[in-house]
C-alpha cells in the first residue's frame, strides 16, 4: 500500500508536532499555569468546562463510535495540567478549522488521550 506524497508528508509533520511536544512536556519546559492554583471548586468547573471542550472537538472530529468510547475513557484519565493544554489546542482546532495547525494540533491532542 502506497502512501501519497502528501499523506506522508502529513503524518511526519504530525508525528514530528507530536514528539516535540511530549519532549518539551517529559523536560519540564512547558511550564504550569495559574489553574493549578486556584481554588479546588474553581478547579472543578474549569476542568468539566475544559473536558467539554476537548469532548466536543473529538466527536466532531470522530466517526467511530468505538473510537469514540474508548477516547472518552481514557479522557478522564488526564490530569488537570493535561487536559488544560489539550482544551488550549482545541481551542486552536475550532479557530483554525481545516488548517495545517489545526490538523497538527489535532494530532497532538490525540495523542495526549490515546497515549495516556
């Protein structure tokens, strides 16, 4: 089976995006926000808000309904600081839509949830 240029070009662009960022996350370098300082009722209602957002781009993005099962499973299992960067690049995605970052950004976020 035979990849077109393009395809290819695209899952590298992806897979580089993805290995650069769980380099810069295992490093440390992307640093802790002000949500990991606020009040845990506070915590709670941004962390339903973020994961509804990140739930929403997911489906719209996702036609299989087992896929869909399974990302929602492992999406509960992301921490506040994971999940605030996956609802950040969501909010990429919904802005971008039909872009190269989004496509990119996109990427990223799944592998945030399938890797988890």
């Amino acid at each position: 089976m035979r990849l077109s240029k393009e395809r290819t070009t695209t899952l590298r662009v992806a897979g580089l995006s993805t290995l650069f960022f769980l380099m810069l996350a295992a490093a440390g370098i992307v640093s802790a926000d002000a949500a990991m300082f606020r009040p845990r009722e506070e915590q709670s209602v941004s962390h339903r808000e973020e994961l509804r957002q990140v739930l929403s781009v997911v489906e719209h993005r996702t036609a299989d309904g087992k896929v869909l099962d399974k990302m929602r499973q492992k999406m509960s299992l992301l921490g506040e600081r994971e999940l605030h960067v996956a609802a950040l690049l969501c909010e990429r995605i919904n802005r971008d839509e039909g872009s190269a970052g989004a496509s990119i950004a996109f990427s990223i976020v799944t592998a945030m949830i399938v890797l988890r």
